[in-house]
C-alpha cells in the first residue's frame, strides 16, 4: 500500500470518529460551506464548533499550510484526501470561507514572513474572517480600470474609494483590496497593488447590498481617507496585477469545485421536486418531455464530476491540462439548470414569496433559484471565463471586447 | 459516479504511446479526403484492405481479442484508443462492423468453436464479419425484427430483408436477428455464399459501406447460432451498449479533429483587416465546443473504461457516452461549417465530410433522445 493510500485509510477513520452525527450529509464539503468564523460570528450550534475545534488541534482546517501557521504541514494530496473524505459522508470542513481558500494561499506565496504570522494562524483557528476588495461601481468585468486610490504618505498608505460586491464585508475583519498606487502608469493594469486592510480602520463604511433573491451576501465598502501601514502592502509596490490573477484563477476553481456536490445530486433533487409536485410518489414519470429535459441534466451533471475527477487525476500524475478553465462555465450552468428545472416542475408552488399558503421547502428552493443566477455573474462573468479560455487555451487572437 | 472513487480516466504509459503512433500512422497514410476519392471513383472495395492488413500487423485489430484466439488481450479500453483516432480522419475501413459488432458479439454471445472460426481472421485483418440489424420500417429499433427464422431439418431457414448492413458487401460472415417463434429474436451467423442470400450495394453520406442483405429461405446449421435461442435482444443490448461506446470514441476523435481544423482557420482567415478568430461572437462559440468536448472525452473514458472494470456501471455510462458523444458531434460539426464561412459548404473542402458522418453516428445504435429515456428508466424516473 503506498503511503497516500495509508493515509487515506488513516484520515477515513479519523474523520468518521470524530464528526459529529449532526453534520453528516449535510454538506457538500466544499471550500464555502460551513463555519466561516471571524469575531462577528455568533454560531451557536455546538456540533459545528466541537468540529471546528477538533479540526484546529489536528491541523486540519488548512492541511497543506506549514504547522507554524496552525496548518497540518501535509502536501496538497493529502489535503485533497482529507476533503474527500469529508465529501464522502457529506459533512462540512471544520472551517470555510474566502481566507482559507483564496487569502490564506496569497499570503503563503505572495506575503512576507511578517504577514504570513500575523494573519495565517487566525484564519486557520476560524477567528478572523475575510473578504475581498476587488470591483467597483465602474470596474467589474474590467477590474483593471479599478480607481481605489491608494497614496503613500510616509510609512501609511491613505485609501479613498469605493469598492462594490464585497462578499460579507458585514461580517469579516479583514478585507484585501486592490488599489491604484500610480494613476500615471502607462497601461492599466500596471500601477494596482494588493493592499490588506483592518475593517476596524476609521473612515471605512460597509453598506449591505440586498439582491434579487432577498438575500444580502456582498456589500458596498466605502473608504474615505482610511489610513493603513504600508507593512499591509503584499507583494511589490505597483505589481498587485498578477497578484490579482492569482487571487482570480484560485476563486474561479474553487467556485467550479464548490458548485459540485454530491454527483447525482441535481438529479435526485429535481426528480423530488417533480414527484411532489406532479404527485407521482414513484415510479416512471408520465411526461416523456419532462423525462428527457432531467435526464440531459442527470447527464451533463454526471459528464461534469466525470472531468472534474479527470482533471484531478491528471494534476496528480504531474501533467495538469487546460480543461480546469472550464469549471466554472459548466459548473454554473448546470446549476441555473438545476434550478430552473426545479422552478419549472413547481409550476404556481414556486412563486411564494413569504408567508402562508407555501410550503417553507418552496419558499427556499424559490429564492435559492432566484440566488443562482448570479453564480454566472459573480467571479469572473461567463463571458469573461470564455475570454480567458479562447486567449490561453485555444489560442485565439484578443480582439476588440 | 455511483461510488465515492472515480474510475481511472488516464491514459497509461503504453497507451498513450499507441494513441500517438496511432495518430501519426493514420494522419500520414488516411487522410479523410480519401473519401471523396473512394465516392468518385465507386471503389468496389469502398476502403483500403492494404490499409486494414497494415494496421492488422499493427496489432490493432486484434487488441482486445483474446490471446488464445491470436490476439493481443488487452482491454476495450485499449481499443477505443485507436478507435478516437480512426475517427479523426473519418477512416471508412470496417472498425464499426468488424471490431464492434461483429468482434463483440461473437466475445459476449459466441461459442469457443465459432470463435476460434472467425476471430483469428478479424485479429489478421483477413476476415470481415458484420451484424444486420436494420430493416424497412424499424427506424433504428433493432427489437423490430421481421425476419424470420423456420425451424428445419438441419437447422433454420432465414427469410426476410437486412437494409444498411455495414460492410455487408464484402463480409465474410453477417450476423443477423430473426424471429423464432414466439419466444423472441435470435442471431444466427450466416454465410452470404450460402443459396438465397441476395447482396446489393448501398451508398450512404458518410462514406461507410453497406448492403442491403436479402434472405429467401436461406438454410443455416443449429451451430450458427449465436447466444440463447430468443436470447437475441438481451445479446443485442449489451452488444450495441458496446459498439456505442467505441462509436462514442469515434466521434469523440472525430469532432476532436473538425475543431482543430476549425480552430486553424479562424487564425487564418482574415476578414475587415483582422482574423475572424479575434472576433468575440466565434470565440465563445468556439469554447462552447471545446467545453462539450472535455465532457464527452470523461464519458467516453469513464464508459470504456467500465467495460472492462465495471459491468454493471456499463448500461448507463453507455448511454451517457452516446448521447454526449452524438450531441457534441453534430454540434461541432455544424459550428465547423458556419465558421468556414462559403468554403465550408462546398464539396472541394474536406470539412463537409465531418456533419456527414456526425448525421450517420447520431442516427445509429440509438439516438439521444432514446438514451436520455433510458437512463431516465436506469435511474428510477
């Protein structure tokens, strides 16, 4: 037995001891699910944080970080074992969010020392949680016309600006912004650093922003001449922009991972859905039409863990091949069919938007649809996926946008 | 995946190594304007037999017959490796009749003694063996079987009509259902020098060869029959769940190649001063099909796979690879033609051949609406 198969048995067992009974099949174990932490956070159900608190002493919540930063030391296999093994009987990893997944590996590249140890142990214990500053009212699919001013005086830099779709600012500690250090540099990608600032700082405003769906996940994070030590600069001055990428490629992945649940689970819930509904509590459902359209999402759904399970076993054998750039684009298309397919077999039931007459199963589901048509929108639009696939993979030559 | 643990979807060393070979060996010696050469000049043959013996040397034909019956014993797997290629060239050469239908049934339903009569001359490239399924009126549902099968003296006597029968020209051995009574369908292994079999060539789109297969009251012995007596629809089942998956991988090479080639001329071809690859309206087209196809190359995979790792994962995976593989195709062949612009619709451009043959592999072993039906029914709906 090779050593990653021990480990796999080792971190089967561990994990089927130690998760609580109440969180198993309740999650997909994606990198966003869970216990997000940070000083707001008022959870209070004690299986979430007896895991939290086991994951932590085991090293668990950042397996791949090095152990002086409260990670496992372990490489990214073992990480990718231990999560899959959580996925298998679908409880949560002991602790999620945006500084696990996209922070806490920029500061591991990109930070300095003095960095890397003041923020990466708290984000692994869960107790700071982030959120990132990337778009603007004016700067969404093209972030590199972002204008967050950020002017050095002596060893602070003073931010003035707005940024827009803050994810939880309300609720995090700490955001990591892009700013522009040199409104004079040539091309606009130049000049944008990557600036950490405490949410705490006087002169930063949070403003919740409520979607379509009810909902109010992201906010407007106004800076008005906030002052932050220029030790909160990552990487160099006026070079943030591949930073940034980085910071982009990492959140795209982990969304098209995120997205995927149990496989078969889009199926089996849409085949719910329409056994409710129509009231065939089993059996063959009478409407060939609607047996097909589920079957084309059954299919897609298991085309898609097919190549997410292919792109996985070939960057394990060391020969990584493009189709991770598709991810997100399938991912999230297969979720608005999920949901739209739902809606659909619901008829009248699913247009409930609070109160009596509706089922609260209904009343979820509803709003759930209405959230996912920003999964499309939100870290790098569709159309900007494919920008990026037909420059780096196909090779097409960059035109006029 | 029904399990928690994915099946391999890699390639091992050895076949990555046959799958470049393979590549190298038909790009050079195959290209797919053979095919309009072959239509023009009405070839009798309609493929290249020196072509066939060579690959046969090769070792590619008998990769995954058994060793005992001079082949090479290696897995389905191994052979839809050189299938993908064979279809990225369209090769007109009889992979469909001989290696999967014919090969697979004789493998799930034949006795030791028809084996080691045919499969040795499938592994050296001499012998061609075929299965007819179609007939007038049954639209690709082999379960409508009006060829019937008297019980005889010696055996059976066969009488009705096989129409689009693959390489019913020339084979060696056809295989085709017939009634038996009431209790079903059989496949009976017959000889088309046997009295009252009639072949006429047909010409189809796609540049494969077929027959229409005539039976008057042909006799055949009671060893020529393969499988169960009325056992023909199960035997069948599994046998077209087979030869979709290595048709899957076909197409799957074949629309592999039809986007490369598409791919070249939008960097190519230039139109208001620029390329027409630098515009955004067939840049995302063009990822739609290169996301289609990362898909349908894990269903392919995980499809053939099963076949050799997984039976009872095979039903399903074979369908899903169908379906996949059929709607990928057509949609890569029909991007292929629009972003050639006027070229792509005339006959001197090999592109055309590519929507010809997608049309002819969605129409056959099931289409996708009818295995989108069924892994409704596999899956409890």
């Amino acid at each position: 037995m090779s050593d990653l198969e021990e480990f796999r048995e080792d971190a089967r067992a561990w994990v089927r001891e130690n998760a609580p009974d109440s969180l198993r099949g309740t999650s997909g174990s994606g990198p966003f699910e869970g216990y997000w932490g940070g000083s707001k956070c008022e959870e209070t159900d004690p299986d979430l944080l007896r895991w939290r608190d086991l994951g932590i002493e085991k090293g668990w919540t950042a397996p791949s970080w090095p152990k002086e930063y409260g990670g496992g030391g372990l490489s990214h296999e073992h990480e990718e074992i231990i999560h899959a093994e959580m996925k298998a009987i679908g409880v949560p990893r002991p602790v999620a969010g945006q500084g696990l997944a996209m922070f806490g590996p920029v500061l591991l590249e990109y930070g300095n020392d003095a960095q890397r140890a003041a923020h990466l142990p708290a984000i692994a214990r869960g107790e700071m949680r982030w959120c990132q500053g990337y778009s603007e009212p004016n700067a969404g699919s093209d972030l590199a016309s972002l204008q967050l001013k950020a002017e050095r005086d002596r060893d602070e830099f003073v931010l003035n600006g707005q940024k827009v779709w803050t994810s939880h600012a309300n609720l995090s500690d700490w955001i990591c912004c892009l700013a522009r250090t040199d409104p004079n540099a040539p091309k606009k990608q130049m000049g944008i650093s990557v600036i950490l600032a405490d949410l705490n700082t006087p002169g930063i405003t949070v403003k919740r922003i409520d979607l379509i769906s009810g909902y109010s996940p992201f906010c407007e994070t106004f800076f008005d001449d906030v002052r932050v030590p220029v030790g909160n600069l990552v990487g160099k001055e006026n070079e943030g922009w591949t930073i940034a990428k980085a910071i982009l490629d990492h959140e795209r992945s982990s969304i098209g991972r995120s997205i995927a649940r149990q496989p078969g689970s889009a199926q089996r819930e849409v085949v719910g859905r329409t056994r409710k509904h129509l009231g065939v509590a089993e059996g063959v459902i009478p409407d060939p039409l609607l047996r097909d359209e589920i079957a084309a999402l059954g299919m897609l759904e298991e085309a898609f863990h097919l190549t997410l399970a292919r792109i996985q076993q070939s960057a394990a054998s060391g020969t990584p091949g493009p189709e991770g750039s598709i991810t997100k684009i399938v991912g999230t298309d297969l979720k608005q069919m999920r949901f739209e397919l739902g809606m659909k077999v619901a008829g009248v039931d699913g247009l409930g938007w609070e109160g009596p007459g509706f089922d609260e199963d209904d009343l979820q589901y509803t709003r759930d649809w209405l959230r996912s048509r920003a999964s499309t929108i939100e870290g790098g639009s569709s159309e900007i996926q494919k920008n990026i696939v037909s420059k780096r993979v196909l090779g097409l030559p960059e035109g006029k946008k | 995946m029904s399990g928690h643990t994915a099946p391999s979807l890699l390639l091992n060393d050895e076949q990555q190594m046959l799958s470049k070979t393979a590549h190298q060996f038909i790009h050079d010696r195959a290209p797919v304007a053979r095919l309009r050469t072959l239509r023009d000049s009405k070839d009798e043959t309609g493929f290249s037999r020196e072509l066939w013996n060579e690959m046969a040397e090769l070792g590619w034909l008998g990769l995954q017959i058994p060793e005992q019956y001079d082949g090479m014993g290696l897995g389905f797997f191994d052979l839809c490796v050189v299938l993908e290629q064979s279809g990225r060239e369209l090769m007109p050469e009889p992979f469909v009749s001989t290696l999967l239908l014919g090969t697979q049934t004789l493998l799930l339903g034949g006795t030791d003694a028809q084996k080691k009569a045919l499969l040795p001359g499938i592994a050296s490239g001499e012998t061609i063996v075929t299965l007819g399924y179609e007939e007038a009126g049954s639209h690709g549902d082999a379960s409508m079987v009006a060829t019937t099968a008297r019980k005889s003296t010696a055996g059976f006597e066969l009488s009705g009509a096989k129409l689009q029968v693959l390489d019913g020209h020339l084979a060696e051995r056809i295989i085709v259902s017939a009634t038996t009574s009431d209790s079903g369908y059989t496949l009976f292994l017959i000889d088309p020098a046997r009295s009252g079999v009639t072949i006429t060539r047909q010409f189809r789109i796609d540049g494969l060869n077929a027959a229409i297969v005539q039976l008057d009251a042909v006799p055949v012995e009671r060893d020529d029959v393969i499988g169960e007596i009325g056992g023909g629809a199960v035997l069948l089942e599994a046998v077209f769940d087979r030869a979709g998956v290595g048709l899957s991988a076909q197409m799957l090479g074949a629309s592999e190649q039809a986007f490369a080639d598409t791919i070249e001329y939008l960097k190519e071809r230039e139109q208001f001063g620029v390329p027409i690859g630098s515009f955004q309206a067939l840049q995302h087209r063009a990822v739609s099909v290169y996301t289609e196809l990362a898909l349908t190359r894990s269903a392919v995979l995980a499809a053939a796979r099963a076949i050799d790792d997984a039976p009872d994962d095979v039903p399903r995976l074979a369908s899903l690879a169908k379906a996949i593989a059929s709607e990928t195709f057509m949609h890569a062949a029909k991007e292929a033609i629009q972003m050639h612009g006027g070229i792509g619709v005339t006959d001197e451009h090999d592109i055309g051949f590519y929507i010809k043959r997608a049309q002819a592999t969605y129409m056959t072993f099931g289409k996708p609406s009818q295995h989108r039906q069924r892994w409704a029914e596999l899956h409890g709906y």
